[in-house]
C-alpha cells in the first residue's frame, strides 16, 4: 500500500490456515511505526461474517480471523495518518471482489 506521495505505508496480508479452516488478516505499517496512526483489517467471508479491527495503532491492525473452509474472501487493509481517519494521507489496498475460494 502507497500513500499518494508514493511512499510505501505498509501491507495488507491474507493467510490461510488448513489446519483449522480459518483465514486471518493482518496490516503492518512500514511507515509511520511508533506512531498511532488510524489502521484498519478486514475480512469478509461469502456468506458469512465481516470481522474488522481498526484504531489509532503503532504497529499492525489484527489479525482478524474468520472460518472460511469451502468459501471465498475478500481482504482490506487500510493507514491514515489523520486522527480516527477522519483528515491526513491515506493509503489503502486488499482485494474487494470474492477470491482465495476453498
């Protein structure tokens, strides 16, 4: 994820357990670490749940988990520099369209 400047804010990972069915999503911040940046995880599973974590964090937001064995996912991650994302760079990235299916 890159903020409009091109600078590299961070990313967003999807992982997948077969052990236990689950997917987990974690954003880690590569810029801006140490400091509480409004951060955010997102995980929607088709026909199921939506699990976010999302605060002023200096590190990651997550992980969120959710059990996903047999459907799709779609993953989002976000940082924004402002206070509760509400002004400030923003940077974003993930997959909104349903994938990882299984």
């Amino acid at each position: 994820m890159k903020f409009s400047s091109g600078t590299v804010a961070g990313t967003v990972y999807l992982m997948y357990s077969s052990g236990n069915g689950k997917n987990c999503v974690v954003t880690v911040k590569t810029s801006y670490t140490g400091t509480a940046t409004f951060t955010t995880a997102q995980l929607i599973i088709q026909n199921g749940n939506t699990y976010v974590d999302q605060g002023n964090y200096t590190s990651y937001a997550g992980p969120v988990r959710g059990s996903a064995a047999g459907k799709c996912v779609k993953y989002w991650g976000s940082i924004n520099t402002g206070p509760d994302g509400q002004a400030g760079a923003n940077a974003s990235g993930g997959r909104m369209s349903w994938g990882n299916c299984g």
